[in-house]
C-alpha cells in the first residue's frame, strides 16, 4: 500500500459509481451554497448599510417628498422600498380626496397606509429570504447523504474482503477511506451552510424589526403631521 494510493484525489478517482455520484451531488450543493451565501451577505449588508442611510436622511428631510427622491436613490435600502410602498398609498389617498388632510386619524386612509405598510415588510423579508432556505436544506442533508456514500462504500470494502478471503490492513484501509471521504465532504459542505443560514436568519430579522419600527414611526407621521395638521411632515 503505497502513500500515492492514499491520497484523497486517488481514493476519488479510484471510488465506486455510487460514491462519485455522491460526491457529484455534495459538490452540487457546496457550490450552490457558496453561490447563494456570496450573493446574500452582499445583498444583506447593502440592504441594512442602505437603510441605515436612508433613515438618517429622511429624519432630515424636510417633506415626504424629499425623503422619496432619496428612497429612489438608495435602491437596496429596505426600509427605503417600504416607505415608497406607503407614500405611493399616500399619494392615491391625497387623488381621491381621501389623503393629507382630509382623512380622520382613525379612518380608512390610515388603515390603507397601516396595511399597505404591513404588506410591503412582508413582501421586503420574503425578499431577502429567498434562497436561503437552500442553506438549511444542505446542512441539514449534506452529512447523511455524505454518511449513505460512506455506508455504501464500507460494504464494497466488506464485499472485497470476503472476495479476496483477508481482512489485513492492506486490503481494508483503501476502501473505507474511500468510504470516509463521502462523509467528511458532507461535513464540509454542511457546516458552512448551517452558519450562513443562522447569520442570515439572524440579520434578516433585525432588518424586520427596523422595518417595523419605521412603519410605526411612519404611521405617526402620517397621523400627528398630515392627517391633523395638513402642513406635510
């Protein structure tokens, strides 16, 4: 037994059928997951930088329609596409002579906006959730379908012991590290995948709850500033 045949890109090369269909698979879903991983932290971390931003401008913006040419310009920012979702509403309300001033605190103007509101965070968390339920579902998989390559090639070693009538170590330890190797890509590719998706779970719900507090803060707005007072914000 040589050191080459020991080598990982030997004991590939040299597995059965149904471990290098494993190991195809596993490499599937290790690039698919780092695919989708890059994609989101970048999509993630502009999202919250953007809001961060838009936030600071539209408490310093001096109307609803200032902080909506900013929203424009900060694409990315959540809670920016939130506030364009309810001051669009707010603009159809102000058209049928149901907005600004003319709208009681407690009717149905508010109400829109407050369900307009509640649709957009929704519709902006489904958003950045897309593909992240991938994650999970590799690292959840990954290792048993890493452990069923394993089991499968620990009985072609048994069958090849029995074939050859020897059990020393020279016949064993090429086919079950062939085997072994099936579970540890699986390991790789699990690990990584569970993080990713914890982190992104993690700074997915903070994002709701800023969007959450904004729309709150918006509704007082739209309630104390325009719908009393009629001045804009």
């Amino acid at each position: 037994m040589t050191h080459e045949s020991l080598s990982i890109f030997h004991m590939i090369s040299n597995a059965g059928p149904v471990v290098k269909l494993v190991l195809l698979t596993l490499l599937f879903f290790s690039i698919t997951s780092w695919t989708i991983i890059i994609l989101k932290f970048r999509t993630i971390r502009r999202a919250h930088k953007e809001s961060l931003l838009f936030v600071d401008s539209f408490w310093q913006a001096r109307n609803l329609s200032e902080a909506y040419g900013i929203a424009k310009e900060l694409s990315f920012s959540s809670i920016g596409k939130v506030f364009k979702t309810a001051y669009s509403e707010l603009k159809k309300l102000s058209s049928t002579g149901m907005g600004e001033s003319h709208v009681p605190t407690n009717g149905a103007g508010l109400d829109n906006i407050r369900r307009t509101l509640r649709r957009a965070t929704a519709q902006e968390v489904t958003r950045l959730m897309q593909l992240t339920p991938f994650l999970a579902t590799a690292g959840s998989t990954a290792p048993f379908i890493g452990l069923f390559g394993t089991v499968w090639g620990i009985m072609n070693s048994f069958q090849g012991i029995a074939y050859k009538g020897t059990a020393n170590l020279a016949v064993v330890a090429p086919g079950i590290a062939e085997a072994l190797i099936a579970t540890a890509v699986g390991l790789v590719v699990a690990i990584p995948s569970v993080i990713a998706y914890n982190y992104f779970s993690q700074r997915i719900r903070i994002i709701e709850v800023e969007l959450n507090n904004f729309s709150a803060d918006f509704l007082n707005i739209v309630e104390r500033d325009i719908l009393q007072k009629g001045n804009g914000k």
